[in-house]
C-alpha cells in the first residue's frame, strides 16, 4: 500500500468518513434515477455523500416553491458538514431559492442550483448570443428563482411541460419512466427554445434529472449544452480532500 498522500504525521480524527467531501441534498422521491443523473452514485467519478430530505417531493419543491423546507434542508447540509463534506449541492434547480441562506447557515461553499452556471455561460459567448434554459416546469420557474441564481430576467425558456413523459413521470413521482420518450420530450423542448431564440448561443439544464439526455439535445440542437453534473464536476475538483475541517 502506498504511502499516504501529503499527509501530516500524527493525524487527527474526528469524524466517521472522509474522502467522501462532496455531499448532495436529495429530493424526498422515489421515481427511477438513471445513470447521468445526480441521484445514481455511479454518475460520478469520485464518492460522494446523499442525505435525503423527508417531505421535500417534487411537488412541494418544484410546483409549491419549498414552503416550511428551508430548515429540514439545512439540518441535513450540516449533518453533511460534520460528516467531512467540504461544498453542497442539490439535485433540484429550484432549490436556487435556498442558496444564499444555506450557505450562511453551514459556513461551506453551496452550489444550490444549476441556473448558478446561466451568467458565466453567457459572459463566454459571443456578442449578440444569449444562453437559454431548459426547465421542467416553466409555468413555475418565477423571477425569484432566476434572481436568486444571479440569471437575468429576460434569459429565453424552455420548457418540457408540453411532453408527454418527462415532466409528469418526474413531478408526478412516478415509479415507472419511458426513458424513450422523456429523451424525446428534451430534445423536443430544446430544439423547440432555440427555433423561437436563434439568439441562444449555448443552453443550460435547469434539472438534474436532465443530464442524461444532454449528449443527445447537443447533437440536436448543436450549441453546447450545460448540465448540473458538469457544474458539480467543477465544483468538487476545487474542494479540499484533507485534512478534514472542523464542522462550524
């Protein structure tokens, strides 16, 4: 066994796991979890940590706004926290709203939504371009969801309500998925948004439950295509993995 990494000699302990510095808040939902999307562990490269949030459905969270969840969310992130994890994610974009008071209550970096990654898409495009978004549920996704993210409130939307599968199998939480044809509710919405916009130069996934079909909406729309996992990637490879923190 190879020695270990930088590490200091004695080392100190403290807490049950480590490695493991990336924790994710989990919807309370029990419909199928591919592989690509934020809720199969597979999907990543590295461990990470799952804490589930009871009574935090897709409805309550997606189509009510979280009403009465924004404490059951930070109990978890900071059981995440004393559990080694150095940064927290969600697997929802509509948790944008919770951004700014999860990361002042757990004193670690949060990355809350994948809405966050819409104005650097935009800074990289060129003159003339706009970045769109992509949502499950656009007659719900409200200004102060956009302004949370730091997303200009004229972005172009799109949205996968007028499908047949995607929206209502996941908001409905159901336990069955046509994976077929939530692929072709995406892509459709997608190609849909841009034919409306050809102003959009790159698109973002607004849900995590997206990623998955991401390589086939690229190759249909042919704009690059942004994903909460890519901006997980990102933000786990800045994380410190040790020594381990003290929990605030």
């Amino acid at each position: 066994m190879s020695e270990p990494f930088n590490s200091p000699n004695p080392v100190r302990g403290g807490r049950p796991i480590y490695g493991a510095t990336l924790g994710i808040l989990m919807l309370d939902a029990r419909f199928p979890r591919i592989p690509g999307d934020m809720g199969h562990a597979a999907t990543f490269a590295f461990p990470v940590q799952y804490r589930l949030v009871e009574g935090a459905s897709p409805q309550k969270v997606v189509r009510e706004g979280a009403p009465d969840l924004l404490q059951p969310f930070i109990d978890a992130a900071r059981d995440l926290v004393r559990h080694g994890c150095e940064g927290i994610t969600t697997n929802c974009g509509f948790l944008s709203l919770f951004q700014a008071p999860l990361s002042a209550a757990i004193g670690r970096p949060v990355a809350a939504s994948s809405l966050m990654q819409a104005p650097l898409v935009e800074r990289l495009l060129p003159p003339g371009q706009r970045v769109g978004i992509l949502t499950i549920s656009g007659s719900t996704l409200t200004p102060e969801h956009l302004s949370a993210a730091g997303v200009a409130a004229d972005t172009p939307i799109g949205s996968t309500e007028g499908g047949q599968e995607f929206t209502r199998a996941i908001l409905g939480d159901e336990l069955d998925l046509n994976v077929s044809a939530a692929l072709e509710d995406n892509v459709s919405a997608a190609v849909a948004l841009c034919e409306a916009h050809p102003e959009i130069g790159a698109l973002v996934l607004e849900c995590t439950n997206m990623t998955p079909y991401a390589p086939a909406i690229r190759r249909a729309i042919q704009r690059p295509v942004f994903t909460m996992v890519d901006f997980v990637n990102w933000f786990h490879a800045s994380l410190a993995t040790w020594p381990a923190r003290e929990a605030p």
